[in-house]
C-alpha cells in the first residue's frame, strides 16, 4: 500500500513537470493561436503515438481493402478493350484505394478469351490493360505506378469452352506490386 502511493506521488509529480514544460513552450510561441496550436497537436498524433490496438486495427483496415483491390477484376466485352459503363465504379473504387496509399505500386494484367490467335490476343490483353491504367490515370493516379502486362489467352480463369467461361476470362486483373507501407503487411 505505501510502494502504491509513491508510484501515484512519483506519477504527479511527472505529470506536473510534463505540463509546467509544455506551458513553458506555449509560451514562447507567442503567434499562435490557440486554434493552431491545437490542430498541430492533433496533427503530431501520428504512427509513433498509435496504441497497439489501434495499429492492429489499422493494418486489418489496409489489409482487407487491399484484397478487395486486388480480386475485383474488371471484365470487357468479346473482342473489346473499352472499359464498359458498368466497370467503372470498380475502377473508381481502386483509385480511391490507390489515392488513400499513394506509396503502393501495381500492375495491371489484361486476359482474353482462348477466340482468337496467340498474337492477336497479346495485343487485346495488352489494350485491356492498357485502357484500365489510362482510366485510373484519368482520376489522378499517378502512371508511373502502373505497370502493365498482356497474358492473353496463356491463364484463363475459367478452363471451360464456353460463353460464360470466356465472359470470366476477358478480364483486367489488377496485383499490388510494391510500396506497401510499413507494418501493414
């Protein structure tokens, strides 16, 4: 009981010389407003001053939004490289994503169906992917973070020879490549 109330006594006493210095520095910041001075403090709240808690928190956040960055595909039309009216809120979706993590880079793959010769659909894939990065680089989206890579008809998503199968595979796949802040992995 006598260790315990030394430990409070010891922990006002910090806590008085942590506010008797942080008065003192107040005051030679005569220029401030009080507005001012306690925005900057919000604003110094950053990483280092996060709870575990919250970082864990975070990291799920960053975690989950990624994933769902990364498996919704964008799909095109039978012998297209236009994005289509219904893909765009995907797209939209990612460059928030991306704007929200402006360090993470990514490629994008374009795919097509097996129709078609092995040259012509590298070329198709390669207007696929290509149409998704210029779309993304549309709404701000940096280009210099996107790569681009044409599979063709090399890795369909669905084996099966028919028009459901090759509506799956004419798609743009998009995979985080890089820049992956630090501790959200």
């Amino acid at each position: 009981m006598l260790l315990q109330g030394s430990w409070k006594r010891l922990g006002s006493v910090m806590l008085g010389v942590a506010l008797l210095m942080a008065t003192a520095g107040c005051a030679q910041q005569a220029g401030k407003s009080d507005e001012s001075v306690s925005s900057a403090a919000a604003a110094g709240r950053g990483e280092g001053s996060m709870t575990e808690a919250e970082r864990q928190r975070r990291r799920a956040a960053f975690q989950s939004g990624m994933k769902a960055f990364e498996d919704a595909l964008v799909h095109f039309d039978f012998d297209k490289s236009d994005i289509r009216p219904d893909m765009r809120p995907i797209l939209d979706a990612k460059a928030k994503f991306l704007a929200e993590f402006p360090t993470i880079r990514i490629q994008v793959e374009g795919h097509c169906d097996e129709r078609g010769t092995v040259q012509y659909n590298v070329a198709l894939g390669h207007r696929r992917s290509q149409g998704a990065k210029d779309y993304l680089a549309s709404l701000g989206v940096d280009a210099s973070r996107i790569d681009t890579v044409s599979y063709g008809k090399e890795r369909p998503l669905d084996p099966r020879r028919n028009e459901l199968a090759w509506s799956k595979n004419r798609r743009a796949k998009f995979n985080v490549v890089g820049g992956v802040p630090a501790g959200m992995n």
